[in-house]
C-alpha cells in the first residue's frame, strides 16, 4: 500500500487544476484517470473562461500559452428578430471573458503537471474508494492489469458527472436535485475564420443557434434539435442550412462555412448532488453538478470548486484547523446555485418556446428585446456571464 495526500479521481479540468493548485501549495497527490491521455485531450467541449479562471491560471504559472492564444472577448451579442444587440461587459462591470478551448486548458494543465514529477495516471479500471468517513480513505484500482492501493488523507471525486464518487456516498447522506430539458445541442467545428470577432446568441422561430469560434481559423457553432435525434439525420449541407436560417441577420452577417471536421449532439440537465462532501471525500465540477451550456458555466464552476477546495485543504495542513473543510461544501453550493439559476434562465429566454409554442416564443423575444434594452437587465446578464465574485474563507 502506497501512501499520499490527496487522491484526485478524474483528469478533467478539475482534477488537474486541483493537483495543480495543491503542489503550489507543496502538497502532495496522486491523479488518476481511466481514460486515455489523447481522449482527454482531445475531448471538444467548452470554450468560454469566466475572468477568474484566467486570472488564476495566469497568477499560478499555467497562463503563458492562455495569454498568447487565447481571445478575449468584452461583450457578447444576443440576435432576434433580424436584427442583433450588443451587450458589453467591460462597460457594464469592468470584466470580459476569454474564449480558449478546454482541450487547450485540460493540455496546459497535464504539462505543468509533468513538469512537477507528481503522478498523473491514464488508462486506469475499476476505481473504488473505501473508508472516507475515516481519517485514512483509501483508493484501489487496476493499471497495467495490476492492482493498486493508496492510503491518503483525502479523496477529491473530479471524475464527472458518469464518475463513480458521487455513487460511492451512501444515498442516505446524498439529495440531488434534476431538471432534464426537451431539447439537446448539435455541436460543430468548421475549419472557417470567424466572421464576428464575439459570440452570438440567437433566437429565432425555428429554434436557437449559437456562433462561438476557438481560434482565428476555427468557427464553433451549436444548434439546438430535439434530445432523441441522431447526428446521422444531419448532414453537413443541412447543418448550415439551419445554421445559416437560425444565424444570418437582415444587415447581411452570418457565418462563414467550411469544412466541418467535428460533430456531436449534447442532451441538455441541470443537475446538483448535496452536500458537495462526505467525509474525507470532497466532489468538485461536474461530479457535484452540471449546467446546460447555455450559460457557458460548467468548467468555470469547476475551477470554482477546486480553488476552494484547495485552500482548505492547505489550511488544515498549514494550521490544523478543518473550518475550511468543513465550509467547503456551503461556499460552494451557493455560488453554484446562482449559476444554475443563471444557466436556467438563459435556457429559458433562449429555448422553450420556438419552434414548439407561439406564447412563449413572444415572451422570449420580449425578455431578447428587454435584456437588451434595460442597462439594469444588460448589467445582471453581464455580472452573471463573466461570473460572480468567489467567496474564499479567510485563512
Ligand atoms: P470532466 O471534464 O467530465 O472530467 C471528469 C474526468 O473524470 C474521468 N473519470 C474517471 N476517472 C477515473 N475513474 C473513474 N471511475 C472515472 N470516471 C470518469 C473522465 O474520463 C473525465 O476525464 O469534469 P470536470 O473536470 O468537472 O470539468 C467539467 C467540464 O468538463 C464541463 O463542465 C464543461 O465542459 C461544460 N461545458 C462548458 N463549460 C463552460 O464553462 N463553458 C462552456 O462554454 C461550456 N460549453 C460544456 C460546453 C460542455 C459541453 N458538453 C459536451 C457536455 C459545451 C458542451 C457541448
Ligand atoms: C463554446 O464556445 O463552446 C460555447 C460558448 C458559449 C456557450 C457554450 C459553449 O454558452
């Protein structure tokens, strides 16, 4: 039996980010994943980073090719009726966003972990967690077809919302909290230059649609379809016809094609497991809770928890005291429910009513033609977009 600080399970955002934060603190982990280096990352997923991720990942040394590749956006446009809006957040709070892909952040994140020496452990199997309502939990799993045991002080559950630490709680201990929506995301890249330089959220009588980008040659785009469709029902050349009809605007933008070299259709949930811990097992990001993407906050949550997370746990070694551990749980859970609600609301102004419902569709575009229009409703998407404050204990 080998023996560490903290056994992070999962080498998504959260995990990595939590090992990375923890050896600056000179503590010691073990990550484990089960699956390979290239899926991770090569995994598409989100793109938008909320103004404290960068700040973090600048201030603790991962931020150099962030800074050099990274596009960073002060506002953000909102499309209805032919026409589109534009809402700016430097103005409105000072803060902006950085579009980089995850991929980009998750590759970052495994070379600074090399650099360190520390283990970072792909292609593991049968994962389990034992003892973590004790001082000493325990992590078991198989590698190379032999089987593995460490004793640590803590577990962190970074392994997602399919993981297996949220399972791993006694159902007793555990609340979750579930919306599923009728409705999914198809998801694109196109080899093609963006043809806005920020994002574009767009609300039409067909449905909504989504222009996002990842570098200065890559167009991210998303439509929305119905949850049970199959991406072999989309073909390239009707992908951009929808796009093209949900997108365009009457003074003449809309997307520029290209060819498409990555597709693939997410359902959409709002999901939250309380409380975040059991124990000396602490579930941080997607494990504890997901978003649909609508309000671009997933990945952002999930460094959210980690900085907290991570402080803790430097506090008990630095002082012995477990108040921080003990707040984990709370601090987090309030920040993640406001971006739920966030999340959940501009869902709602975007989706719903087209193409099924004619109320809710006018509804949507007066709430479009409101948010647009108010400074006072411009300023609560923007405070909410480029993210709430982080309430950190004091050491
Ligand atoms: P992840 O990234 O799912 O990582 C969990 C890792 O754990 C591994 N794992 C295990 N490892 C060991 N043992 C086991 N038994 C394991 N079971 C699972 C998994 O293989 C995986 O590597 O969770 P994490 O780290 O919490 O990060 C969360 C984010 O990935 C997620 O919230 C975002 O991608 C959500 N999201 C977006 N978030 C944003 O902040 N901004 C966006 O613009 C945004 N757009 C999106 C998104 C998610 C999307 N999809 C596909 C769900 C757009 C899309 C389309
Ligand atoms: C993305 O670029 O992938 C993206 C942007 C905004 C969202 C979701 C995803 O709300």
């Amino acid at each position: 039996m080998k023996r560490t600080q903290v056994v992070i399970i999962g080498a998504g955002p959260a995990g990595l980010l939590l090992g990375h934060l923890l050896h600056r603190y000179g503590i010691d982990s073990v990550i484990i994943e089960n699956r390979t280096e290239q899926y991770v990352v090569e995994r598409v997923r989100a793109g938008v980073l909320e103004q404290h991720v960068v700040d973090l990942m600048t201030q603790t040394g991962v931020g150099e090719r962030l800074r050099r590749e990274g596009l960073r956006h002060g506002g953000v446009w909102l499309a209805f009726g032919g026409t589109r809006r534009r809402i700016d957040f430097e103005e409105l709070t000072g803060k902006a966003i950085t579009v980089y892909g995850q991929n980009e952040v998750v590759r970052d994140l495994i070379d600074a972990r090399r650099a360190t020496g520390r283990p970072l452990l792909f292609g593991v199997s049968d994962v389990v967690v034992a003892a973590v309502d004790s001082e000493a939990p325990r992590v078991r799993y198989v590698l190379d077809g032999e089987e593995h045991e460490w004793v640590c002080d803590f577990v962190a559950g970074c392994d997602g919302f399919h993981g297996i630490c949220r399972p791993s709680i006694p159902e007793a201990v555990l609340t979750g909290y579930d919306k599923v929506y009728p409705f999914a995301w198809l998801g694109i890249l196109a080899q093609a230059a963006p043809s806005s330089e920020e994002l574009v959220y767009s609300l039409t009588d067909r449905g909504f649609a989504l222009f996002s980008m990842r570098s200065p040659a890559v167009t991210r785009l998303y439509l929305q379809c119905r949850p049970d469709e199959a991406i072999e029902d989309w073909p390239d050349e009707r992908i951009w016809e929808e796009l093209q009809a949900r997108l365009g605007t009457r003074d003449g933008w809309k997307p520029n094609e290209g060819p498409i070299f990555q597709k693939g259709i997410t359902p959409m949930r709002s999901f939250v497991a309380e409380p975040m811990r059991y124990g000396r097992l602490f579930l941080a990001g997607d494990a504890a809770h997901i978003v649909p993407p609508t309000g671009a906050k997933g990945l952002n949550l999930a460094a959210a928890d980690v900085r907290v997370l991570a402080e803790a746990v430097a506090r008990f070694y630095r002082t012995g005291t477990e108040a921080g551990l003990d707040a984990y749980s709370d601090t987090c859970l309030s920040r993640v429910w406001k971006a739920q609600r966030f999340s959940w609301w501009m869902t709602s102004m975007l989706h719903f009513g087209a193409p099924y419902d004619g109320f809710d569709y006018r509804r949507q575009v007066a709430e479009m033609d409101y948010v647009t229009s108010s400074r006072a409703a411009m300023a609560t998407l923007a405070e909410n977009y480029v993210g709430l404050p982080i309430d950190i204990p004091p050491p």
